[in-house]
C-alpha cells in the first residue's frame, strides 16, 4: 500500500495495517475506561486512584483547551503552526481526537488533522478519522467529506455506524435531502457500509418531499448491502409511489413485499386504499378493502373512513353512503372522523340537505358535531358560491361548536373570492371580537384571492396595512402578491417587494424566483429574467424542477433554443430527473425553433426514462412527428393516446389532420376529421383551414368549398389563413374571377386582407395577364400600409414589363433594389425584354450587363430579343458581345444535351 493521497495527508506505508497502529487504536479506546498508557497500568478504584485519574483528565482537558485556544487565534499559516509547534503538546492519537471533538469549524479541524500527521509523522487511527467526519456534521461542510473517504477506504476502513448516521442527520435536519442522497452514494462508491439507521432515516425525510426514485434507490442499496428490509419500509415507498399516481411502480413494491413472504398489515391495507383511491384508482382500492377482509384482516374506522372519502372523491356517493350505513349499523357510539368525512361528501356533491340530516343524525346518538364537521359544510358552500347560506350556517353552528381560526379563514376566503371585500373586513373584525386574532394565513386568504380577483390595489393595501408585530407576513404573503403583481405586468413593484422580503429577513424559496422569472419574461425583459436566475444562484437558492422547467419555458418561447437545450442538461446536472412536463416543454421547444426532427430521438429517451405520457405530452410529441414528416408514427401515437385512456383533444387531432393533409392523405385527414366529429370534439378553425388549405392545392376545389362552408355553419369565423387558402386553390385553378368574388366575401366579413392576401391574388392576375388589374391590387395594397414580398415584387415588375408599361416596371424595380430587394432571373429577363422591345436598346443592355454580374442566368430568348433592338439601333459592338453570349449559352445547352 505504497500510493496514497500524498498532497494534503502523509504518505500512508504498509505500517498501517501493523501492531503499532493496532497499539495507538488501543491507547484510545482504553483512555475512556480501560488501562491506558497514560498511567502506566490498570487504574486503581481507591481514593488515591480516582485522585490520580481526575488529576490526569484534568490535565488532559487543559492540554485540549491550550491547543484549541492557539487554533481559535486566527486563519492557519506558518505563524499558527509554530505556536501549535512551540506549546510542547506532542500530537498524541487521544489529544487530537479531544481537540476535534471541541472544533466547530472544518477548515480549522482538517488543517490540524494534516499538521498532527505531519509533524508525527504516523496516520491517524480511525476514531481520529471519525471524530473529523462528525466535525463535518456539525457544521454542515462537506468539501472535504470525499477526500477524507477516499482516506479511509485506501487504509482499509470506513465510517463508523454512528458516524454514517449523524452525517446523513445532520444534512437531514437542514433540509439538505439532496446533499445527504449524495453522501450515502459517495460512501457507497468507496464501498462502505452506511448504517441502517442513515438509510432509514433518509427515507423517511425523502417520503416528506415525495422524492420516490431516490427512496427506491435507497431502498435497493439496503437489500443489496443484505439489510432485513420490514414492512413499515414497504408501506413508506408504496405509499409515496402511489400518491405521485405510479400506480404501476406501487404495486411491482407490494407484490415484491409478497414474494418475500410479508404479510400486509392493516396499516399497508389503509395506505393502500387512501393512496390508490385519491389518485383516481377507485376499483383497486376497492379490491384492496375485499382483499384484506379476505386476509381476516378486521376494517377499523380508519379503513371505512378512508374507503368512504374515496368514494366521495370520486362521486360515487350511493356507495359511500353504502359503506358508511354497513359502519354506522354495528356502531354504538358514532365515528366522529367517518360521520365528518360522510357530510363532506354529501357537501362536495351538493347535497346540503343530506348534510344537514346526517348532522342531526349525529346529534340524536348523543355525539355533538365537532368544528370539523361545520367547517367541512362551510368549505363546501364556499366552492359551490353559496355565501348565503355559509353565513346563516355559520351562526346555526354556534349552537354546537365554537367557531375557530379556521371556520373564519373559510369565511373570508369565499367571501374574498366572491369580490365582497368590505364583507371580508368584517368578518375579520367579528373573529377579533370573539377573541380570535388574524393570522397570516388569514392575510394570505385574503391577499391570494384579492389578486385573482385582480383587485391588486386592495391586496397592496391589506399587506401595508398588517400590524408586524401581531401578524408578521410570511414567504407565501410575498409569494402570493409577488405573483398577483407579476401576472398584471406589474414587475418593477413585484421587486421591489422582493426586495422588501430580504430587508425582512425572509429568505425566497424557489417559488418566489419561478413567478418572477416568468414574469419578467411574459412582458418580454428577458434579460432581467436571467438576471433573477442569476441572483437566486449568487443567494445559494437551489432551484427545484418546477423552476427549471418554467425557466426552460421562458427560454424558448423567447426565441432561445440553444440555452432552453443548456437548461435541459442543467435538470440533470442538479440531480433532478427530467419529469414528463420538462420533455414536454423541450419538444415544442425545438419544434418551434425549428428542429422537429429531434423529436423522435426525445421521445424515445422519454419512454426509456418510464415517463407517462400525459394529453399535452402525446399532443407534443404527435405535433413534433407531423413537422418532421413522421406522420404514420403520429398516427399511431393518437391511436395509443385512446388506448391508454386519454381522450385526443382538438389540438391531438387538428395535428394529425393538418400532418396528412400536408402529405396529400386528404380521404384519410378526412375520415379523421369526422371520427372528431363525431366523438363531440369542439372543432376550430385552424383544423377547417388545414382541409380547404390540402384539398385546394390538389385542385379540389368543390370539397374545399364544402369545407368553408361547412366552416360558416358552425358558426365559426374563418381568419385571414382560412381566406389565404382558399384564394391560392382558386388562383392555382386559374378561377380568378371566383377568387376576386371570395376577395370581396372576405371583405364583407370584416376580415382584413394581409400581404399574402394581396400577393396571391397578385401573382394570380399576372398569371392570366391581367397587369393592369394586378397593379390595381398593388396600389390598395401599398394605401394599406402592407408591405410586398419578393414574390410579388418580381411577379408584379415582370407583369408590368409584359404590358408594356415600362415606366412604372422600371420605378418599382429601381424602387425594389434600392430597399434591399434582389431581383431573381426571371424579374431581369423580363425587365431586358421588356425594354429591348421598347427600342431602349442601350439601357436593356445596361441591365444585361448587371445581370450577368450579379451571376444571373439570361434566357437564350432574351438574348435574340435583345441582339435584335441592339442591331436595329446600330449599337454593333455590344450586339457582338450579346451575340458571343448567346453562342456560349447554346454550345453549354448542346453539350448538356450530349451528357
């Protein structure tokens, strides 16, 4: 063992492993009650014995303190090594582990770690090591944790138990989950053994935060290091994996649970049926209710309670009105828990009636209702807009229950959401009258809904107005009004009250910079929204993936695919897995920018990470697959999305429609447009317009006609697109006087012609030589302000030069190339036969020389037209030049013709 970590620790030699290192670990641990070196023999129990023995600690603690008092002097450098040097304490194996052990700070702790290696010359033993590590926990600094194991595991041993689990604690309880998976996986990579308790511990903390691949991990890692895995461990992932709807995850835990030969308790069964049926899994939380009376597992009152709010929550009241009854019936004293869970279900379908009944029900088994129940009532009516009634409720409950915070916080929320606020601010001042004061969490009902009620003014107002030293504003009151501000373009005063939370000392969580990123870019500062990145990064704020997906967003959509691509890599350098949301976002992305060709790629990678598709992830995907010409796959994507029991949307099957229709599949487009039809999908232009747009330019113009006004009698109002497409069919059909007819409709429909409008309709005159009619169309065109394309300048000067109207060709042409325009060949050949055939021989020819310097190809035409005006004006020498031009174009064709 001769190479080891030889910059910052000695040169480790094969010593290590030798009875001297065996002595020194020896010496520690017998300095804390066995016989030690330090008297020279087993310590006697006498009275002169413990006079000795306190004697010697005494000292010991001194030596400590002396050493700690030089460390704590200043920063390390030569001057604290020559102290350290010239106190005269040799740098014995105990007096470094009891001046570590007193240390708080690492850099201090590793700096004399190395110096009492250096200056003995020997390796530290592995209390020493230890006691570093637990150094390290104390303060939360892990810079040196992987260079310290890396120590360790060459020497041949690794954190003690203790250690293992105080690292992962310590990180645990600073909410530094993320910091303690790393750590475990650090000493994992040097094949240490981390306590049972360091992985239960951070399982437990990841469930809080619903990090279930990260739980699993762990929980794979502890099977293979041969841990006894229990049934709570089971319960634990499979709950968190099915309340995050990875129903098929949860149930690979609990048949896995089974092969071990565990037997379900009734607390999995509980779980089970609460997690499963609150993600919508109604029928295998029924399944797990019978199956555990099938285990002879008796239902207790959490069973039927949980069976019973899974059931409301999914409507399906006569059932839990069933299973409540089957309860109630062998039931001497009424569940309190079941009959509030029974009258929140009657409330969240309506049925308040029933409510109240079972209220009364409750009453006569001598069981008052409790806060709870009335609460459950009054949340009800406050979400279907009862006011009313919730206000005479609310005075029916003082019979029974005193109201509480919370019965008012209900209140005032339903009252804020129903834009009463004087109503609101007298509640609140009725609840200071029963002896109950507004919290923050009143402020924030208030604040949140004022704003969605896009009352702003009044929410600034309640903030200003909040007595700090009673009711102090907390992360979500900024949070909540940051946003409000925000979302209404008010970014500089959502700043600015940023700016006011850290003056409070309040430190913004990532919530508060994802609104205000977001915002910033949605009034189009994107630059400020990287700024806000920035700072967050600059304050130590880790971003969570909601931030970075939102961030992403913003990117993108702000025309930045290459940093949306770097913010894509940055989820995973953070540790983050990219969710389905975050591929989502990078699909439509890059199909936006351009490169929907990747998304085949992406998709694939998807599917390989086990995202689950949801409706906007199958309708990005198929989009991205039409763009890239990738149609059939599109194809089978939708006929997946229904298999896997998402319903397409409008946009699923508007993509797949324009996707066909593009390729000339016009009958198949079709079939799936009626299927839409004909399943109550709420059709939309943009779907009507990719039709007539695909059957006009195959020139089926009557099924394009049928489309439009099948369009009209939806009710629907075609756009300018919608327009645009129907008059290219009718231009490419050469039907300009239908398409003039369909100009003048458009107009009469109060829809405004743009410049392709205008350039269609252009380009189709010229086509059927109608100039002086194109002209027309041009100088509307110009009145209104709209500028021409290319095409329709080049179309509209070679129609001109053809009607011999060569004074307005010329203008438009010298007018064209003078704003940046390049004129094609075809523009220059006309313009040339335009003027050699107006006997300006000389300035066609002027123009034949520009064109042949700009490497424009002159038609074998245009040079006979123009030799011919250039002889019949006597200008023989350029005629020559034309004439040897004209002889090289007809060698290059014949010789093409030979090839």
């Amino acid at each position: 063992m001769q190479t080891l970590v030889k910059e910052q620790g000695i040169l480790f030699r094969s010593y290590l492993k030798s009875p001297h290192i065996y002595s020194v670990c020896k010496r520690l641990s017998s300095s804390y009650g066995g016989p030690s070196d330090l008297d020279g023999g087993a310590t006697s129990f006498g009275d002169g014995g413990n006079q000795e023995t306190l004697r010697k600690l005494e000292g010991f603690r001194k030596r400590v303190e002396n050493v700690c008092g030089i460390l704590e002097t200043g920063p390390w450098g030569t001057a604290l090594e020559n102290a350290l040097s010239a106190c005269g304490e040799n740098s014995q194996t105990e007096l470094v582990i009891g001046v570590l052990r007193r240390l708080k700070d690492v850099n201090a702790a590793v700096n004399y770690f190395r110096w009492a290696e250096k200056t003995t010359d020997r390796a530290h033993c592995p209390e020493a090591y230890n006691v570093l590590l637990m150094v390290m926990a104390r303060s939360k600094n892990f810079d040196y944790l992987e260079q310290i194991l890396e120590e360790m595991s060459v020497a041949g041993f690794g954190p003690s138990p203790s250690t293992s689990i105080e690292l992962v604690v310590s990180c645990v309880r600073s909410q530094k989950l993320r910091e303690a998976f790393n750590l475990i996986q650090t000493m994992r990579r040097f094949k240490f053994r981390p306590a049972f308790s360091a992985y239960t511990t951070l399982i437990g903390a990841l469930s809080a935060v619903r990090e279930p691949d990260r739980m699993l991990t762990l929980f794979h890692q502890m099977q293979e290091l041969g841990y006894e895995v229990n049934v709570h461990l089971f319960t634990t992932l499979i709950r968190i994996f099915a309340m995050e709807g990875r129903v098929d995850a949860a149930l690979s835990l609990l048949d896995e649970m089974k092969s071990n030969s565990f037997d379900a308790d009734i607390v999995l069964y509980n779980v089970c049926i609460d997690c499963f049926g609150k993600v919508g899994k109604v029928d295998m939380a029924w399944k797990f209710f019978h199956e555990m009376k099938a285990q002879g597992l008796v239902p207790d009152d959490v069973t039927y309670t949980s069976m019973i709010g899974v059931l409301c929550k999914a409507n399906r009241l006569d059932e839990a009105v069933d299973i409540f009854e089957q309860m109630d019936l062998n039931k001497k004293v009424p569940c309190a828990y079941a009959y509030n869970t029974m009258i929140m279900g009657y409330g969240m379908a309506g049925k308040f009636e029933e409510a109240y009944k079972l209220l009364e029900r409750q009453k006569l088994k001598g069981c008052i209702p409790s806060v709870i129940a009335y609460n459950g009532i009054l949340t009800c009516l406050g979400k279907k807009g009862k006011v009313d009634e919730a206000l005479r409720v609310f005075e029916d409950m003082k019979k029974d229950a005193v109201p509480n915070l919370s019965t008012y916080n209900i209140l005032i929320d339903m009252i804020c959401k129903a834009g009463k606020l004087e109503a609101a601010l007298e509640i609140r001042d009725a609840m200071t009258e029963a002896g109950l004061f507004p919290n923050v969490w009143t402020v924030n009902v208030m604040i949140d809904r004022l704003c969605k009620a896009h009352k702003l003014d009044q929410a600034c107002s309640i903030f200003e107005g909040m007595d700090h030293k009673i009711c102090t504003p907390d992360s979500f009151t900024f949070c909540a009004l940051i946003d409000g501000l925000g979302r209404h373009g008010r970014v500089d005063d959502a700043y600015r009250l940023y700016e006011k939370m850290l003056d409070s000392d309040r430190i913004p969580d990532a919530i508060v910079y994802t609104t205000l990123i977001r915002n910033f870019f949605k009034v189009g500062r994107k630059e400020d929204g990287h700024k806000i990145y920035k700072e967050m990064v600059r304050r130590g704020i880790s971003p969570d993936l909601t931030l970075l997906n939102t961030y992403m967003d913003c990117v993108f959509k702000a025309g930045e695919p290459e940093k949306g691509r770097a913010l894509f890599k940055e989820i995973k350098s953070q540790g983050f897995i990219p969710d389905i949301r975050s591929y989502s976002i990078l699909i439509h992305g890059l199909i936006k920018a351009g490169f929907a060709h990747e998304t085949y790629e992406l998709f694939y990678a998807m599917k390989e990470q086990g995202c689950v598709l949801d409706t906007l992830a199958y309708n990005t995907v198929i989009d991205g697959f039409c763009k890239s010409g990738k149609v059939n796959k599109a194809y089978q994507l939708l006929e997946e999305m229904k298999v896997k029991g998402h319903q397409p949307t409008v946009v699923t099957y508007g993509c797949v429609i324009d996707g066909l229709a593009k390729i000339d599949r016009l009958d198949e487009a079709y079939m799936l447009f009626e299927e839409a039809k004909s399943k109550g999908v709420d059709l939309n232009v943009v779907i009507y317009s990719s039709l007539i747009d695909g059957f006009g330019k195959v020139g089926r113009i009557d099924e394009a006609y049928l489309i439009m006004e099948e369009l009209m009698q939806k009710g629907l109002t075609p756009n300018v697109y919608t327009w645009n497409c129907l008059l290219d069919a009718l231009v490419k059909a050469e039907e300009i006087d239908e398409a003039l007819v369909c100009f003048n409709s458009m107009k009469d429909l109060k829809c405004t012609p743009n410049n392709i409008t205008y350039s269609i309709l252009i380009n189709g005159l010229c086509r059927v030589r109608k100039f002086n009619k194109a002209f027309v169309f041009w100088q509307e065109m110009q009145k209104q302000g709209l500028k021409p394309n290319i095409i329709t300048y080049t179309t509209m000067i070679s129609g001109l030069a053809k009607a011999g109207n060569l004074l307005e060709a010329s203008g438009l042409f010298e007018r064209f190339k003078a704003n940046g325009g390049i004129p094609d060949p075809g523009c220059y050949n006309t313009m040339i036969e335009g003027l050699s055939m107006a006997s300006k021989a000389m300035e066609a020819y002027t123009l034949f020389e520009e064109t042949r310097l700009k490497g424009c190809n002159i038609y074998t035409k245009t040079c006979v037209i123009l030799l011919d005006a250039l002889h019949k004006a006597e200008c023989l020498e350029q005629a020559a030049i034309v004439g040897a031009v004209l002889r090289e174009t007809a060698k290059s064709q014949h010789a093409s013709r030979s090839l």
